[in-house]
C-alpha cells in the first residue's frame, strides 16, 4: 500500500512498512550507514544512519515509514551526531588508512568522506587488540573491527547453519571471535563474501592483498552516496 511521508519538508510516496533508509535512498536522500546490508536482517548497531522521526532521534534501517510520518535528514542537530558517531569509530579502534588492505574498499572510510570528517573531536584510545592469523583462510585484524555485527548473524557455516563469527566480553573487552575449525571450512566464495560484507578492513581473505590499484578502487570509482542510492533502483 502506497502511503505520503515527508523527508526534509518535501512529500514522496513510499510503500507502507518499508524502512526509512531505503525510501530515503528511492527518493535521492543519502542516509550513511556501517551496519545496514538491503535485503538482509536488520541489525541497528552502529547508528550512523540516526535521522529525526517526528522530532525523535532514530536509526533510519530500524524504523518503517508510516502515513504522514515527519522525516529529518539533514538537520543540523542530527547531522553533526552522525558525524560524532563516525568520529567515534574511528577514535576507538587502530585505522591506519595507508597502509590497510582495504583502502579504498572501506565502508567507514568512505562514510568518514560523506560526513566531512577531518580529525576526531574524541581522544584517540589506539585500543590494543591483538590479531588472530589461526585460521588458514581469514586474517582477523581486531584493532579494525566497529562491532557491526554483520559478520556474526550474516554468515554461517553453509552445512550445519553455526555461526562462524561471534562477539566476546563487553565494553571495552569485546573482541571479534573465529571459530577456525568452522572458517577453515569456508568456500573460497564464501571467504570473499565475508571479507567483502564487513564493512572496514578486520576480515582479510588470506589470499587477498591489495588488488585493487589506486584510482580504481570499489570507492574511487563510485561512491558509496551513489552505490546507496543506486541499489534501491535493481
């Protein structure tokens, strides 16, 4: 059923119970996001696609869009605590853009971009996580994960249905975990299709480097504002 929202003052059509996000993206409105993957379980756990829903801070992939409902994007108040949120990931974790294998690929990177981010307001904690190499397919560089969470409800192992991925401790002792028997499993497609889903540079496919030259990299080429509002459209 088709119903009337507002996005920034101006009225569009969207499909009642589609989420805010996307109908966003249908009508020209980028709205950044690190955890939000279209057609797959939503996961709210990054919030950096927080909008105004009648006057209430939301996160966009969370919500479905309802007759009449008020939506504000781009909003000054909101705006800056998307930015904060971004400047917050990267303030918590180790990223070395230079010198990471996924330069030019990375979702936070390029979201850093869209945002106007130059430095963090925040203190940088260079929290020290120590790297997991026990798998014979994936490199798991901890000091990069943002704790998306993709990883862990988004690939399985492809006979039994396990969980391949998982998040120990809380606070500042979370860490991403492997389970490598399970990972030494993984197709070399699946292997690239968890390196390619997580959205920074902590899942590594062993045999992949940086094969993607400078100028033609995933972000380089288009992007990530115009992949988003591109894929509304397939």
């Amino acid at each position: 059923m088709s119903i009337k929202v507002t996005i920034d003052g101006k009225e569009v059509s969207a499909r009642d119970g589609d989420n805010i996000i996307d109908v966003a993206a249908e009508n020209g409105v980028y709205i950044p996001s690190l955890c939000y993957v279209k057609g797959k379980p939503c996961l709210g756990t990054c919030r950096t696609c927080s909008v105004k829903v009648n006057g209430n801070v939301m996160a966009a992939c969370t919500i479905p869009v309802a007759e009449g409902m008020e939506i504000e994007v781009n909003e000054p108040e909101v705006t800056d605590m998307r930015k904060a949120l971004v400047e917050l990931l990267f303030s918590e974790g180790n990223h070395n853009c230079p010198s990471c294998e996924k330069s030019g690929r990375c979702e936070l990177q390029a979201t850093g971009y869209e945002v106007d981010m130059m430095v963090s307001r925040f203190p940088y904690r260079f929290t020290p996580r120590v790297v997991d190499h026990s798998s014979k397919t994936i490199f798991l560089q901890r000091d990069r994960c943002i704790f998306c969470q993709r990883c862990v409800d988004m690939i399985r192992d492809e006979k039994t249905g396990e969980k391949i991925f998982s998040i120990k401790g809380r606070g500042t002792h979370a860490r991403i975990e492997i389970d490598t028997d399970l990972a030494n499993e993984m197709s070399p497609q699946q292997v690239r299709e968890a390196s390619d889903l997580c959205p920074v540079g902590c899942i590594i496919d062993s045999t992949q480097g940086y094969d993607d030259p400078i100028g033609k990299r995933k972000f380089e080429v288009k992007t990530i504002r115009d992949r988003a509002l591109e894929r509304t459209h397939r």
